[in-house]
C-alpha cells in the first residue's frame, strides 16, 4: 500500500476518505482527467441501468445491498439507485429536447458525478498468476500496474448449432436435470447430496454421463470446441436452422472456477436455458438482468454489490478517452478478485472478427467508480 500512498501524493488531487477492500482502494479524486467519451449509445446505457434497477427492487439476495467494501465512502444502496436513476433521466430529457446526449459531455459528467479511483488488488493478482502454466495470463496478471485495473473483455459467443446430435454436433447444452425441475435455488441447495447436477465434472458430462442414463434434456448441440467458449463465456448466440436463438447458463455443479488453468481443464460444468436475449447477473434464471454490449461490466458483484457505474479510461491515437459501464453480470472468474473487470463488447463468431473489433482497447486502464452527486 506504500506504494499507491506514494503515487497519490505526487500526483493526483484526492480527499482523505478511503475505502480498502483486501490490498484493493478506492479513493474520492477531485479533479479527474476523463478525456472524450468514446462513443456508445446512451438508450443501452439506460436500458442496462433500468434492468439492474428492477432487479435491485424486486429481489433480495445478498449482493443487491452490497456496501461493506465502501462504508468509509458512504456509498448506499440509496445513493447507487439514485445514480441509476439519473443516468435514465438524463437520456430521457436529452432525447425530448432534441440535444446530444449529455451522458457524452465530460463536463457534464465530472459536474454531476464523484469518481472513486480504483486501486488493484495486485497482491492476490501475483499470487494466483503463480499457479497458472498459462505464460500469456502469468504475464497480464504480474503486469498489473499499481494505478490501473486489468480490463479484460467478453463476447457472446456467435456459434452454428444442431437440434439433433451430429457427427460435428456431438456436444449438448444441457437444462437443468430431470431430478430438479421445479426446485427453486434453495430447496436445490438442501437436496444437493442427491441431485444429479453435483455429481458430475464438465468431462464426466462431455463423456456422456448425462445423455446415457438420459438424466437430463439437451437444448441443442454443438462441437466439442464450442461447448467450451459457452461454458466459458456464460451464453451463447447460436444459430440454429437459419435463426438465432439465446442459451444462458442457469446452475452449475458447485465445482468452483480455477483461474489458474485453461478452459478445456476447468470442471465446472453450467446447465443452460433459453433466454430472449443477453442476460446478465440474476439468481435465478426468469429474473437474469438484459444487459447490452459496450455498456456492461462483469466483476465481483460479491464484494462491489449490483449495479455500480464504473468508467474506464485509456489512450487512443493520441487520445485520453473513456468509456462508462454498469456492473450487471458476473462469473467464477471474479471470485476474490478486486484487480479485474470484464467489459462486454458484442457477439462475435471467432478470434479474429472479434480482434479487428476491439484491438484499440487496452489491457490495462484508469478506473473510476462514479456516484451521482
């Protein structure tokens, strides 16, 4: 922490109220420097922020009133409403008034927000990067800068796919068992010992455990290769005789992510449901949050608490630009981890659609926590 007191001090315009969050910190600045908004729409921007709204009133689990890691800030459940709310209103009332969005004025949004600065956790960073064989990840992961968060991004993942097993086909996104249909989350949880979703690893299933003993019903399929980028990203948008169709993952086996090892070694299996559209964090799956891309965040929800507004910003062509998101979604990944977010960016159908896209955003950023003042 000397080291970020010492930064600080030099450089940045901040007050004395501070909140830490294992080797994380988030610090109230005055004055800082956002740059151009880069472009985005600011309907999805409400759209995501409505959504994560709904959900903060209409369910109660634990991480909707999340606020232990920022008590020292007085950052409420209240004052996190209140910054959703504003940012509907502010659209709203540009739209009726024929102007451009104000949401893409930085003056406006230093005048009307406080900026939390983030501080990593690099600490646990550097210890999990001592597990990993993976020399890419062992590399961002040491490489965090003491004053900027690891930015990674996601994508729904664009797939053809069968509604009959193939000989390419071979691999089914699976519902929820047979043996749980019509268990709510908690009633699950007290008959686990018996259920047929915690008796299986991700190879048992791609061995053909479930599909066997037809223990539970396949959605549609997919190659083997393609079971793992879902299961990685969290949805699929796939193609399924000429239509696109949504699968979202529901429950899983209780096997926790290991950040420290690839996808195709990872045990935790997701059984997925069909959804309307991208979703987002939700306990259970007919209440999941409708985010949209390039205003979206997954992190730990856990700690930070639902619906936090967070803004990156980074250099481009000479440039000091920002982006703003809400954090409406999650993944195993974010368990502990106080160093990361994960930036929704659309839906692609491999790498290289996927890198031309998005190559200008960095692995690394400024990052603010903002609150409406």
């Amino acid at each position: 922490m000397i080291k970020i007191l010492s930064l600080l001090s030099i450089s940045l315009a901040f007050t004395a109220f501070t909140a830490v969050a294992n080797n994380a910190k988030f610090v109230l600045e005055t004055s800082p420097n956002i740059g151009q908004m880069q472009l985005f729409k600011s309907s999805d921007l409400c759209t995501v922020a409505n959504n994560t709204q709904l959900y903060i009133r209409n369910n109660k689990d634990k991480v909707v009133s999340q606020i232990k890691q920022f008590n020292q800030l007085d950052i409420t459940l209240a004052k996190v409403e209140n910054t959703l709310n504003f940012i509907c209103q502010t659209y709203r009332f540009d739209v009726r008034n024929q102007q451009n969005s104000r949401l893409h004025d930085a003056q406006f949004l230093t005048d009307n927000f406080n900026f939390y600065r983030w501080y990593p956790d690099t600490n646990t960073a550097t210890t999990i990067s001592k597990k990993s064989t993976n020399a890419k990840k062992n590399s961002l992961l040491t490489g965090i800068p003491t004053d900027k968060l690891f930015i990674t991004k996601y994508y729904t993942k664009r797939l053809t796919a069968s509604p009959v097993k193939t000989e390419v086909y071979n691999q089914a996104l699976y519902q929820l068992p047979a043996d749980e249909q019509g268990l709510s989350l908690e009633q699950a949880e007290l008959q686990k010992s018996s259920l047929t979703r915690f008796k299986y690893t991700r190879q048992d299933v791609i061995g053909g455990a479930l599909n066997n003993h037809n223990l539970a019903k396949p959605l549609v399929w997919l190659s083997e290769e393609s079971l793992h980028d879902v299961l990685l990203q969290g949805t699929g948008v796939l193609e399924v005789d000429g239509k696109i169709r949504y699968f979202n993952v529901h429950r899983n086996n209780g096997i926790s992510y290991d950040y420290s090892i690839g996808k195709t070694d990872q045990a935790r299996y997701w059984y997925f449901a069909e959804v309307p559209s991208i979703m987002g964090y939700g306990s259970e799956i007919e209440s999941k949050i409708e985010i949209k891309a390039q205003v979206t965040f997954a992190g730990n929800v856990e700690q930070l608490g639902l619906g936090k507004l967070f803004m990156i910003n980074y250099p481009l062509n000479g440039r000091s630009v920002s982006q703003m998101g809400i954090l409406a979604d999650t993944g195993g990944a974010f368990d502990n981890n106080l160093f990361q977010l994960d930036f929704l960016v659309d839906s692609y159908f491999g790498w290289t659609d996927y890198h031309q896209a998005n190559k200008h955003l960095p692995d690394y950023a400024t990052t603010w926590l903002m609150l409406k003042k």
